[in-house]
C-alpha cells in the first residue's frame, strides 16, 4: 500500500535541494573550484576612517605600526602580563605591529594565535637555564660581519635588523631591531667580496631582520652584486613580509626581483588565519613571476602545536603555491622557552601528515643544533630493521613491510664518474667525507681529539666550533 507524503514535507524537501544547488552552482563558479579565498579581518575602529588607497600602502602600514602600550591598548584589551611585557619590551626585543596584522587578531582573546606571535609578554623577562644568547652560534661562525657560513657551499647573509612586524620568540632577538645590523653598501660589498672569493659558496640567502625589508634599491644593489659572482648559482631570501605587510608586495617590487633568477623566497608561515586573501594575493604575485615559494614554520606551545592546525596550515599553503618546507623545533634563544614543545609534540605532528596527506605539503621537521650544529632532521622511525638480505618498515599505517636487497648489485664506480671527478661537488667534511672513497684526513698530531661531551656537560658546546675549525 503506497503512502502519500504532505505537501508541507515536499515543499521543504524541494527547498533543501535548491539551497544544495544553489550552493553547488557556486562552488562551480570558482575557478578552480575550492580556491575561494579565506574572508579577512576587519579594522579595528582606530582605523575605520582610513581610506583604501591608505590601507593598502605599505608606507602608511610603516608609519602607523602599534609601538606604544597606549596604541596597543586602543586596539586590543590587554591582560596585565600583556601590559608589563609590552612596557619592559625594550629589555628584550622592541613590540612593532602593522596595522593589518592587528586587524587579523582576536582583540578580547588573549590566546589569539596572532596575537601571540607578536604581542610581548612578561615571560619573556624570564631566563630558563638552558636559554642561550647565540644559541645557532651565528657569530662565531661569522668570517666577516653580515654573513654566517656554516655549510660548505651555502651562506647566510644577516642584512638588516628590522623587519615590519617583531616575532616574540624570535631566534636573533640578541639583533632584531638592535640597531647592530643597520644596512650600509660597505657592509655588503664586504659580503659580496667573501663569496667573491670563496669558489665553494653556491647559494645564497638573504635575511636579517626581514630579508624584503629594505628599499628597493639597497635590495637591487645587493641582489645584482650577487648575481655578478660567476660560481653563485642560486640567491634565496627569507621574509614574514608576506605575512606582516602583504601590502609591499608590489608590480614594481615584483618586475625588480625577476630580473634576479634563479630567485627563491621562503616565507615564514605559523597559523592558517596568516593566509588571507592580501597574502594570497601577494604569493600569486610572486609565483606569477617565475619565483619558487617555500614555507617555515616554528612549532609553538599553544599556537600550533596541534596535528589539526599544522595539517590545515600545509593544505592552505599549497593552495596558495607555497611548498612547505621546514618545521622548526624552537631555538633556545634567551626569554622564549615559554613558546618551546616537547621534541615528540613535533614526531606526532609528522605522524599526522605522512601518508595523510599529500607528500609535497609534508614539511621537513628540524631541531636547528645548539652550537651551530646546523639543520638535523627528526622523523618517525620508519626502518625498523635490516640483515643483509633485507630491511623491515613500517608505513603510516603502522602495518609491517619486507623489502628484499638486491643479490647482484653492482655499485657506482666513483673513480670514472665524472661527477664524483668534479671536486666542486665532492663533500669535504663530515659523515659525507668519511663515506668518500678517498681515506678521511686525520687531525695534527698536536692537537687533541675533541671531546664533544665535555663541552656539553660545561655549557661551552659554542666553544667547540673554533676548535673544529682549526682542525680543518
């Protein structure tokens, strides 16, 4: 026996599907579709009368940074750890904010993850025991000033101490906005000379400070000076301007840079609510002009230390054409080890991404060396075991696998390959070396082996990197 249905129920049956379609006819409409912009943030009332044309010039985000506890205060409402932190900044690192960057933030929440990253508080004042002034050991690896080189073919060039906005758990807060690092042409062309003369260095990059934070033509001068260097073969900048000041990604900034290639930018990324539609914008800008994006991120406590937001953070990006590149264990600069996780809290986030989602959005984690150790990568351990006839893994799943060894390998004869000839490419120090087919040279008989633990028990693991030098 057939039921009839009410007319009240088709009528609202037949109205959800029309709001279904309508909704789908939407998402069809973008192009592609999914790429609709995240929506952005609304301007606090300080600013409600400023103009468009004002909003959108980086100058006047410039001149009307929050600097003052008594702007900060019109803007958001501030606890009392807030108000000493941003009273007593000048101890530690100086409190600049960009205008739109404020306008991104939650003005009654104080654990607001943007406000956060940029807004001092007075747990910076204290010093943990294991809180380092240089903890990446950047001056004692420093030939000449403005420059670290701690790998053998690449550079870092530290070319101002200013940046739009100020981290709060910035790793070169000994420097930021210091006044130290201050631009001048001597300084670079002292630079420019090192790498002139250093045949090895085939990569450079350009940070500070913000690496995009100098005027165009200090940051022309630089960047021509470089690709000047016949064996230079890649110049990369690091920068938050994207971020903090999307609005200096301008067309004139854009045609300069792209007369530069090879040119790469890494943009320091923390939170998906960084990714507005002003940051997309400036990323297609770049992107658009032939510039390879990548992304770092800082893993921090109560900001993104959530498998959930790293994930959507990585999705974002690449929508946007960023790669993400590092995750980065936080440094053990002095003040910040209220912004520092667990090592693990780093292993489960990548536990999270590999396998659940797409392989080029994984970033690479990273404990950056105390010392000037460099880069070391920490994975989830995927080789569980190996004989000589085969290794067990596991894969994301945490179900087992046996992969079997090849029983007839011939190996690479490194003596008539003409790369392995090419002593350019040839690795000189470290495990590299001690692999080469060549024997490892051996320290001077006067000097003493290192004993690497000695000096960590000490707290003088710094140390150890003058004594490495003298030995090569």
């Amino acid at each position: 026996m057939r039921t009839s249905i009410p007319a009240a129920t088709l009528v609202s049956t037949n109205l959800g599907k029309e709001r279904q379609t309508a909704e789908m006819n939407r998402e069809e409409l973008e192009d592609p579709p999914g790429t609709k912009p995240p929506q952005s943030g609304s301007r606090p009332r300080l600013w409600a009368d400023v103009s468009e044309e004002e909003w959108n010039d980086w100058h006047w985000q410039i001149r009307n940074r929050i600097t003052k506890l008594e702007e900060l205060k019109r803007v958001l409402e501030l606890t009392p750890e807030e108000e000493e932190g941003v009273i007593r900044a000048r101890e530690t690192l100086r409190m600049a904010i960009t205008p739109y960057f404020v306008s991104l933030m939650d003005p009654r929440d104080p654990n607001c993850p943007l406000r956060r990253q940029v807004v001092p508080t007075s747990r910076e004042l204290e010093v943990d025991p294991t809180d380092l002034e240089d903890p990446l050991s950047e001056d004692a690896q420093s030939p000449v000033p403005g420059l670290v080189h701690r790998y053998p073919d690449r550079v870092l060039l530290v070319v101002t101490d200013q940046c739009p906005s100020y981290c709060r758990f910035c790793t070169r807060r000994r420097l930021v906005s210091s006044g130290r690092e201050r631009v001048g042409l001597q300084k670079i062309d002292a630079v420019v000379e090192y790498i002139n003369q250093h045949s090895q260095v085939r990569d450079a990059l350009i940070s500070g400070g913000d690496g995009l934070f100098l005027s165009e033509g200090v940051l022309e001068h630089l960047l021509s000076s470089l690709r000047r260097i016949p064996h230079l073969e890649v110049i990369r900048i690091g920068t938050r301007v994207p971020v903090y000041l999307p609005q200096r990604i301008t067309p004139q900034l854009v045609e300069m840079l792209r007369r530069y290639h090879p040119l790469w930018i890494n943009i320091h990324v923390n939170h998906p609510k960084e990714i507005t539609p002003e940051m997309a914008k400036a990323c297609a800008m770049l992107a658009d002009a032939g510039i390879p994006l990548g992304s770092q991120t800082v893993l921090l406590a109560g900001i993104n230390d959530c498998p959930s937001i790293i994930k959507c953070l990585v999705q974002e990006l690449v929508k946007v054409r960023v790669r993400p590149y590092y995750l980065y264990q936080c440094d053990l600069s002095q003040g910040i080890s209220h912004f520092r996780t667990p090592v693990s809290k780093g292993v489960e986030i990548i536990e999270h991404l590999r396998g659940h989602t797409s392989g080029f959005a994984v970033p690479t984690f990273v404990i950056d060396a105390p010392g000037g150790g460099g880069k070391i990568p920490i994975t989830p351990q995927y080789l569980l075991s190996q004989s000589d006839s085969r290794v067990v893994l596991r894969n994301y799943e945490g179900r087992l696998f046996s992969y079997p060894e090849p029983q007839h390998y011939h190996g690479h004869d490194a003596a008539s390959c003409p790369f392995c000839a090419d002593q350019r490419r040839r690795s000189k120090v470290g495990v590299a070396a001690m692999l080469a087919p060549t024997e490892a040279p051996h320290p001077p008989e006067d000097e003493s082996p290192l004993d690497f633990w000695e000096f960590v028990e000490e707290r003088q693991l710094p140390l150890i990197i003058e004594r490495v030098r003298r030995l090569r």
